[in-house]
C-alpha cells in the first residue's frame, strides 16, 4: 500500500481501490512517512526547521486570508496592518460579489493598500465571469500603480453558478469556463504589454481597438485557481501561479495535480519550477494535542506546512483562521512563520 493512501487514511479519508490504483501508478515525489503525523490520533513530533524550501526549491512566502465581512470591516482593516507589522508577505481577499454579507472584493483592495506600505495584495481569486478581462486587467494595472508593485492577480473561471446568473453573469458549462479563462489570460496580457491598440477575437470575449493602460508598475503574475486536469494544464502553458484551497486540494489529491501543472509547462517549453504554488489553509493554532490536519499546536503546523512544501512543492501559505482571526493570526506571524523561514 502506498505511503499516499496511508496518510490518507490517516486523516480520516477514504480512498477507494480504484484511486489507489491510480495514484500508485503515477510517478510522483515521494511522499515523507512523517505525513502520519497529520493524524488527530498519533503523537505530533516536533519539528525544527528553518529556511524551508519548496520541493521546487523556492524560499516560502506567508500571508493571510481575511474574510471580507461588511460588519467586520474594522477588524479586516486591522488584521492588514498587523500582518504587514509582523512581517508576512501577502494578503488574499476572496471574491464572492453575490455574497451579500461580503464587501465588493476590488474596493476593499484598494482600501487596504492604501493603509499599508509594503505588504503585497491580491484577490483569491477573481471573478471572471461578473468582471470581464478589460477591466479586471485595468482595475490589476491601476491597483498596481496606486501601491508601488504591490499587486498580483489571482483570477478563476467561476463557480456558483446560480449566484453569477442572479446578478446578470453568464451562466457557463465546465468546458466554456474554461475557454473564458483561457481567452482572459490572453487579452489581459495584450492589456499589460505596452501596445498602443490591441484587439482581440474569441468565442466569449473581444476586444477590438482598445487603447489598454496605465501600465503596471511591475510585471503583474496571473495565479490561476483551477483543480481540474485541463485547467491545471492551462496554468502550466499560461499562467505563472497556482491558488487551490487546503479544502478542496487535499494532500492525497495534489499529487497528480502538481503532475499536471509541470506537464503543462513543458510541453510549452517552460520550467515547471517558474511557477508558484500558493495553499489558502484553514485551521487552528491551539495549545495541547493534535484534532484536525490543520487545528494543533504550531510545532504541529510548521512540520505539517514543511511537508507540504518539501513533499508536495508548495511555496506560499495564506493563513485563514477558522475564529478568533486577530489572536491566530499573531501566533501564526510569531509562533508559526520563524520556524518556516
């Protein structure tokens, strides 16, 4: 039995014979025995590790992941300037526009850039299918502008399908999402390049005599949240990032996704390690045992996001706290992040 299916169960997940089959039979990183040590029901070992480098060997980055909340305004405002005084690198605000609790993500941005100084931004990840790639490749410029090269763009092909209709979106099969995406990442990189017109013919998208500007005031990343094998073969031809979420990419199933992205990238004649892998991870950081994957003690979190990065090649964490977000982040920034780097 492989050592994959093994931790996978050891987290309590079930994998059926027919995915173990499969996993067995891809040639993959080895995954490090120390993965038991994910299990709410083994002793977590201590770790001690500094200067981590991802699988891909690129040095670690840490961020947070504020949930936009209208009431909670102040809070997220706060957690953004306490992040960039402890030190960390990025923060990512998730788009959501139909979600009617949520502040509109691209405002919020700009708010919060203009209350730091260093800390860089992006949104994780943007709407395509309610913004379009003129303006979301504008809106990226102008953010870019207005924070000194402090912006990246993380961007997605949709979901909740029913939400982006409500508000007047285009309602999208898996396969014309795709396409949408594909044909954004194009026009936002004729947006970026420094020509005076561009134009632009898809199926889902044209542009026809536009006059893009201002520039960036750097060369802007586009990092993709894709999970499924043709998207995750697009990023690796086109985009030069990866932005999943620790709830949907778990680790028995990065594997093959990892796989997917570096075959991509080859066959357009690129360097798999080019490419950043970023993990939005949900959790808590607590006193005493280990319960969940993510919810232990931080010598439990820095030996588990050193396995993500040593055996699975991630490079950046954003931090998302299940409660208590102002407390957690302070042990993630001082109890979690020094071991990491």
């Amino acid at each position: 039995m492989s050592l994959l299916v093994l931790a996978a169960r050891a987290v309590g997940l079930v994998v059926g014979p027919e995915l173990a089959r499969r996993h067995a039979a891809r040639k993959r990183p080895r995954v490090h025995r120390a993965w038991t040590a994910c299990s709410p029901r083994l002793q977590t070992r201590a770790a001690s590790v500094s200067g981590v480098e991802s699988r891909y060997g690129r040095q670690l980055e840490l961020g947070v992941f504020p949930v936009p909340n209208a009431d909670d305004l102040e809070d997220v405002r706060a957690q953004a300037r306490r992040a960039e005084a402890l030190g960390l690198d990025l923060i990512g605000i998730q788009d959501h526009p139909y979600q009617r609790r949520y502040l509109e993500t691209w405002g919020l941005l700009a708010d919060l850039i203009a209350r730091t100084e260093r800390i860089r931004f992006f949104p994780d990840v943007a709407n395509l299918p309610l913004r379009g790639p003129a303006m979301i490749a504008k809106q990226a410029a102008t953010l870019d502008v207005l924070s000194g090269g402090r912006f990246e763009l993380g961007l997605g092909s949709g979901a909740f399908w029913d939400a982006i209709g409500a508000m007047g979106g285009p309602v999208r099969s898996p396969r014309e999402a795709l396409e949408s995406l594909e044909e954004a990442i194009e026009i936002i990189r004729l947006f970026w390049g420094g020509e005076r017109s561009i134009a632009f013919e898809g199926r889902h998208y044209r542009v026809k005599g536009l006059h893009p500007g201002p520039p960036p005031a750097h060369p802007i990343e586009i990092w993709l949240g894709v999970g499924k094998p043709r998207g995750l073969a697009l990023l690796g031809r086109a985009a030069d990032g990866w932005v999943p979420s620790l709830t949907w990419a778990r680790p028995e199933l990065v594997p093959p996704m990892m796989a997917a992205i570096d075959e991509g990238a080859r066959g357009a004649g690129r360097d798999p390690g080019e490419i950043r892998r970023l993990l939005n991870v949900s959790g808590k950081i607590v006193d005493g045992g280990t319960s969940e994957l993510l919810v232990g003690p931080p010598e439990h979190w820095v030996e588990t996001l050193t396995l993500f990065a040593r055996d699975l090649g991630f490079d950046t964490f954003l931090f998302w706290a299940n409660d208590e977000p102002e407390e957690q982040l302070e042990r993630f920034a001082t109890e979690v992040a020094p071991a990491l780097r």
